[in-house]
C-alpha cells in the first residue's frame, strides 16, 4: 500500500510540473503575440502536424510547425502526366514499377484491352499462367489428385510447360514428403505430354549433378527421392536407378552410403520387379561395405536397417501408393535419360515470358483449345447426343482405315525399346545359356537378328577386358539359328572397315570376341575373305585387329593346328589374301608382319613361293641375258660376213681391170 501512495504522488507531481510548463509556455505566447495578431492555423494542418512525427527542433522546444505551401510547377505535373501515358506493359506497373496492382484492378485492365493477341495481354496471360499453376502444383495431394489434374489441362500446359515443370520442383524441394504425389501428378501429366516428363528428368539430373558436385546433403537427398518415384511410376527407366546408385557406391563416403540407402528404399521395390540381378549386384555392394567396416558404426547399423527392409519385402516403403496408381500400364511413357550425359540441358528459357507474334499466339491458343478438349474427353461429350449413327458408321470406316495403313515409326521407339530389353536381359541372366534362352523367348521378328548381334558386340566392346560370356552367347546362337551367322558376318566386314575409329581397348575385345566364333567354328572363315595384307590395304589398326585374333586362335588352338588349318585345301581361298601371292613385295610384307608378331611359322608355304618366285626370276632374267647375248653375236656375225663379201668383190674388180 505504501508503493502505491508514492507512485500515485509521483504521478501528481509530475502531472503539476507539465501544467505549470505548458502554463508558462502559453504566457510566453501571449507577450508574443501582443506585437503582432494571431493567425489560427486551418483544421486539415493541425491534423497533419499531430500525425507528422516531431523534428529535434520541436522535440528542444523550438515551437510548433507550420506548413510549407509549395508551389505547384504545371510543367512538372505535364511531365508527369505524359509519363504515366507512356506506360504501355504491365510488368512497369508492376513489380520493376513499384506499383501494385490488385487483383481486381488487373481483370479489369485485361478486359479493357480490346487486341487479344497484343504482348500487354499475352503478358498478362502468361501472369496468370504462372498464378494458376503454382496455386494447383502447392494445392496437390493424395484425395484431390484426380480433380486437380482436370482443372491443371484446363491450363496451357504446352506454353508453361517450364513454369510447371519449375513450380513441381520448387515444391518438391520445398516438401520432399509429398515426392510421391508430386510424381504421380507428373505421371498422369506425362501420359498425355511426354515432353513435359522428359525436360522434369533433364532438370532433376541437373540438379542433383549441382548438389552432388557442391556436397550438399539436402539437396541431393531430395533429388534422388524425386527420381526415385519418377522410376517407381515408370516416368524414367530404372537404368537411371542404377546409374545413381553405382555413382553413390564408388567412392564410399558416409554421406554419400546414407545417401544411397535413402535411395533404395524409396525404389528398392520397383528395382527388385525391373532388374532383380541389379538389385542383387547393389546389394551385395551393400554387403561388401559393411563386411570391410571401413565406415562409421552409425553408417553400419544404416545399411543393416536397409536389409531389414529388404527382408520385409518394403512393407513401409511401397513403390507406388494404390492412391496414386492412376497410370494404365499400356498408357505409361518412359524416357531413357543418361545420368552422365552432357549435352542435357535444362531449357531455362522456357520460364521466362516472350512475346509471339499475334497470328502465330492466336494459333497456338486454338491448338491448345483443341488438345485441352480431346484429353479431357469435351468434343465427345457435345456431340455425342447429335448424330449417333453417323458417328458409329464413321468410326468402322476409320477402324477399317487403320487397319489398312501401314504405320511407320520414324522415331524408331520400338527399336530402342527392343535394345533396351535386349540389354537388361545380356545383363541380368547368370550364365550364358539363361542369357540365350531369354533371348530366343522374346519373339524377334525377322530382321531383328541384327540388333541381337549388335548389342553383343558392343557389350563385349565396353567392359575393360574381354568377357568370354558374350562371346558364348554368340556361339550359342549361331549354333541354334543359322541366320546369326549371315549377320555376325555382315558385323565383321562392318568392324574391320571402321576399326580405325575404335579405341584400343574396345579394339582388343572385338578382335578376341570374332576369334572365339572362329576357333568354335560358329561362323564360316570366309569372313576372312576381304581381309588383304600388304602396305597400301591395311591401317596400324586395321593391322592390331588382325593380330589379336590370330593371337587368340594360337593361344587356343595351338601354332600347330592353326597353320594345319591355314594349310588346308578348304580354307585356301579364305585366307588367301593373308598370304598374298601375287606381288614379292606383298609377301615380303606379309612374312615380316606373322614373324613380327610371333607366328612366323605360318608362312613356311609363303617363303617357299617366295624362294621360287625368286629363283623363278633369276631364271628368267638369266634366260633374257642369254638372248640378249645369242642376239648380239648374230648381228656380230652378220656385220663380219657383209665387210666379207665386200672385200672379195672389190679383189675381183681390181683383177678384171688388170
């Protein structure tokens, strides 16, 4: 009670002190304003001065403030005016101005604008282009996934395909727990749009390349959980799944083993489905790493919480929500992106505005009117109630049209699909005959030989040392189907005209891989038949080529039995031009190129028709110099028997005059 009595006289006090000064103030202004009269200051000012924050002069007691009245300059306001005319877009008005805009304002500004085709209304719909997008993008999750994807083709997607492709990533970045409705979004958007999935790989990869490159956990984490579920609704192919781990698993890092283990288990799943040997390969990486201990103990019990997962068959971690299964799987559209390619770009351009052509926007407006209306099923549904026998009569006659035309596929998407399969299949068999057997189930058509051989030859060319497992599979299906012996042939002659652009190492396997079917007798040796050796037909390639298969053949035949097989009657015409003999100089080359490779052995016949060939010539030029002598000695004699006869008649002249 007795603090309050002191506060209560505290305040009194000090309410008398501010009475008595504004007391003395008023009386100072009084003996001012004695002199001269008072002027009383007008309402609005007074105002204006309680709502004007007090100057330092004021806050001493320098006295109340008076407004200035300023001089209006008319120029400067014409100057104004004539600026604010000039104004013609609405991005001055808007962020780079200064000057907001509300909403309403802006539709009624839009509606103003009588050109629809004018770049301040393509500027404004781009403006709410973007709005729309990002607003339906952040409103997404698993109940109103359905809806919202109606409402998103309403938008056009083909002109914004960067903004949503820009908005999805942001968001996924922003809330990586909805990674997977966002990915199933993109996948419904990919089945009718596939370029819009193809450039969301190609920024994703772009992405995750930066944050790998600068070591940042978070960003990389939430790249890889993106592709991840791009993998797990079959937007991407599980190649790029593999390629992310394999890059993750070489250099062992903890970060970079948390990483990986995140990775697997929001795809496991679906990789175990695609490609279980490559699953089985990564987990026994996996393995291998733990068994080392070369990392932190955290990190162990990381990679042994991941094989708990495996053990329970990814009871927690489905690949695909049955929520967000809204795919069909024969409408699905999968693009094959590589990792480390580097002439992916992410097309930025495609965020930023610019301005079309007037006749070329209004065209692109119709066309997306018309795309709009035929995804989302509207030109159906207006004339469906018209003319329903005409339609019914109209699609037999366009059924029996399609069934007469033959279509051609010039983006070639069922043969990448073909070598895509072919290569899983090289990749995940255990052994050589599994691997033949699957292949000779996929029901290739004829001609499709080929590209069977092709992919052999080139996964043959690609591991850093040769692989006889190829090879078998090569055998094998010669064995099995002659055909693979015309086209392994037809690759040959293809190999050796173009073995100068190959590397040394893909040389090497190519030339190990041709000797196996040789010394298997898988293929005929006529193969051999175009090959010539001497200076001006062979490379230093072309060269090195012929030597590891004849290497090969020795190693596994034995220098004996090849030059047996050289030798026989058979194979001469074969491997006639090995051993040419038409030129000395040719065999000269041909002997000193098998002598300085080791298999000198080999041309034993040649260097016996060399030695005749030669003996050959001796007797030749002998046989010329002795009738150029024989010929000499008869013009010799010839000349001797005229000078003769001349010398008697000119002795019987001489008697006769006598």
């Amino acid at each position: 009670m007795g603090g309050k009595k002191k506060r209560k006289d505290d305040s009194s006090s000090s309410s008398s002190s501010s009475s008595s000064s504004s007391s003395s103030s008023s009386d100072k202004k009084k003996a001012a304003g004695s002199s001269a009269p008072a002027v009383e200051p007008k309402e609005e000012v007074k105002e204006e001065a309680q709502d004007r924050p007090r100057t330092n002069r004021e806050a001493r007691g320098g006295g109340d403030w008076e407004p200035k009245k300023e001089k209006v300059d008319p120029e400067l306001e014409e100057y104004k005016k004539r600026k604010f005319a000039q104004v013609e877009s609405l991005e001055q008005l808007g962020r780079s101005g200064g000057v907001y805009i509300p909403p309403f304002k802006l539709a009624r500004l839009q509606k103003d604008i009588e050109d629809k085709t004018s770049p301040e209304f393509q500027r404004q719909s781009w403006e709410a282009l973007r709005k729309s997008i990002n607003g339906l993008v952040n409103k997404v999750n698993v109940s109103n996934i359905k809806n919202l994807v109606e409402e998103l083709f309403q938008e056009n997607l083909v002109r914004g395909r960067g903004l949503f492709v820009r908005s999805v990533v942001r968001a996924q970045m922003a809330s990586p727990g909805f990674t997977h409705v966002f990915a199933a979004l993109v996948a419904v958007v990919n089945t009718k749009l596939p370029e819009i999935g193809d450039l969301l790989i190609r920024r994703v990869i772009l992405q995750f390349r930066r944050a790998y490159k600068r070591n940042d956990k978070i960003v990389t984490t939430a790249a890889i959980k993106f592709m991840a579920h791009l993998v797990n609704q079959k937007v991407s192919s599980e190649l790029l799944a593999l390629h992310v781990a394999t890059l993750l698993l070489e250099r062992v890092t903890d970060d970079s083993i948390e990483v990986c283990v995140s990775f697997m288990q929001e795809c496991g799943q679906a990789l175990e489905e695609l490609s279980p040997a490559s699953a089985h390969a990564i987990y026994e990486r996996f393995r291998t790493i733990l068994h080392e201990g070369e990392i932190d103990r955290r990190v162990q019990y990381v990679i042994e919480g991941l094989m708990e997962v495996r053990r329970k068959k990814y009871v927690d971690y489905p690949a695909v929500l049955e929520e967000l299964n809204l795919i069909e799987e024969e409408d699905q559209i999968t693009h094959e992106v590589d990792l480390l390619d580097d002439t992916i770009k992410g097309e930025e351009t495609l965020n930023i505005f610019k301005a079309q052509p007037p006749e070329d926007y209004a065209a692109d407006e119709a066309k997306w009117k018309h795309i709009s209306a035929e995804i989302l099923g509207l030109e159906d549904a207006d004339g469906s109630d018209s003319s329903t026998d005409s339609e019914d009569s109209e699609a037999e006659k366009e059924a029996d049209a399609k069934a007469t035309q033959k279509i051609m596929d010039y983006t070639e998407q069922d043969l990448v699909n073909l070598r895509r399969t072919i290569y899983l299949v090289l990749m995940s068999s255990a052994n050589f005959e599994e691997s033949v057997h699957k292949i000779l189930k996929l029901n290739i058509s004829e001609g499709q030989e080929k590209e069977v051989c092709t992919m052999l030859i080139d996964c043959c060319a690609m591991d850093k040392t040769f692989n006889r497992f190829f090879a078998l599979q090569a055998e094998r299906l010669c064995r099995l189907q002659p055909a693979y012996q015309e086209y392994f042939a037809m690759l040959f002659d293809q190999q050796f005209a173009t073995v100068h652009r190959l590397e040394t190492n893909k040389l090497r396997n190519i030339g190990k891989f041709f000797a196996h079917l040789l010394y298997t007798d898988a293929v005929e040796w006529t193969i051999l038949s175009q090959v010539k050796i001497s200076e001006e037909t062979t490379t230093s390639s072309s060269r090195i080529f012929i030597k590891v298969i004849f290497q090969e053949l020795s190693e596994q035949w034995g220098i004996r039995k090849l030059a047996d097989r050289l030798k026989d009657p058979d194979y001469e015409n074969a491997v006639e031009g090995l051993f040419p003999k038409d030129n000395p100089k040719n065999m000269r080359f041909a002997i000193n190129f098998f002598t300085a490779i080791g298999l000198g052995v080999l041309t034993e016949n040649l260097r016996d028709h060399l030695q005749r060939a030669q003996a050959q010539q001796k007797l030749k030029a002998m046989e010329q110099q002795v009738e150029e002598e024989s010929s000499s000695e008869e013009s010799s004699s010839s000349s001797s028997s005229s000078s003769s006869s001349s010398s008697s008649s000119d002795s019987d002249s001489d008697s006769s005059s006598s």
